[in-house]
C-alpha cells in the first residue's frame, strides 16, 4: 500500500512538472514534504494494522470516520484558511455519518430468559 502511494505521489509530481510551471524546491519545502509522508502516510497503514487487530473492530472502524474533521480542522489552522460555516456543517454531517454507522453494526444483545 506505500509504495502505490509514493508511486502515485511520484507519477502526479512528474505530471504536474509537465503540465504545469515547475515547482520551486527548497530545503524547508523538501523537509516538510518528507515530514509529511514519513508519519501521516509511513504510518497510517501499521497503526491501522495493530489497532484492528488489538482494538475493538467496530469503534476503531466508528473513529475513522472522525479523522478527516481532524484532518481539515488542522489543514486549515496550518495555511491558515478560515474555518467556515459550511465547513462546519460538513464535518458535523461526517460526525452524524459515522455515530449512524457505529449504531448501525453494533450487535443487537438477545434475551435468552425462557
């Protein structure tokens, strides 16, 4: 699953190298790409791994759910892009998704008084 994204990553890099104006490298730019791909991207795929494998299948799958309001709420305070009204009924309708979806595949417990 990395390599796909970092042969997706370099394949999108080449085309908008050739689409597009070159893009203007710098150390700082180039360290923070790194950063960038070594921790959300390097490791997304174990932490999934050992937490589906250790955790509770259905809250860890719930809270997934959660990760791009996170996601957009630290996007937007890193370039500094406000937070709008219509953002905020778009993460509270993820939020509604996935306590909808965790109600949804929670095991229904059955009497077994006879």
């Amino acid at each position: 699953m990395n390599l796909f994204m970092l042969a997706s990553g370099l394949v999108l890099l080449l085309a908008r190298c050739f689409f597009h104006e070159h893009p203007h490298w710098s150390p700082d730019i180039a360290a923070k790409m790194a950063l960038y791909v070594i921790f959300p991207v390097g490791l997304a795929y174990p932490f999934w791994d050992i937490a589906m494998r250790r955790g509770r299948m259905v809250f860890v799958a719930s809270f997934s759910y959660l990760l791009p309001l996170f996601s957009t709420v630290i996007s937007s305070l890193y370039l500094r892009v406000p937070l709008t009204r219509a953002l905020w009924l778009g993460c509270g309708l993820v939020v509604a998704g996935a306590v909808i979806c965790k109600f949804s595949v929670v095991e229904r417990r059955t009497d077994d008084r006879r």
